[in-house]
C-alpha cells in the first residue's frame, strides 16, 4: 500500500495436490490489470498442472 513493489510467488509443490501463493508478511497484495492478468494465468496454469498429476 506505500507504493512499494512486492512479490507474489505461486508455486506447486512437486508431492502436493495444492496450489501455494506466496506473499510478504502482513503485506496487502493490490494488482493493476496487467498483474490481475498474470496472476490469473499463473493460477490457470497451476491449475492444469494439477488436474495432470
């Protein structure tokens, strides 16, 4: 919220059947378009790899 560019980290860990998303403590994740889009992607390709598992 200060401006600040954070991380975001989605990931799949190689035994699980769950999807991780990653943020900085206490931080709040706040997306213009063009990240909304990248996270929507992310998660729709997380999701496929899990339905292949």
């Amino acid at each position: 919220m200060a401006g600040r560019r954070r991380e975001v980290t989605v990931s799949i860990p190689a035994a699980e059947l769950e999807l991780y998303v990653q943020t900085p403590p206490g931080e709040v994740v706040r997306l213009n378009v063009d990240e909304l889009r990248w996270m929507s992607q992310a998660f729709t390709d997380a999701l496929r790899q899990l339905e292949a598992r």
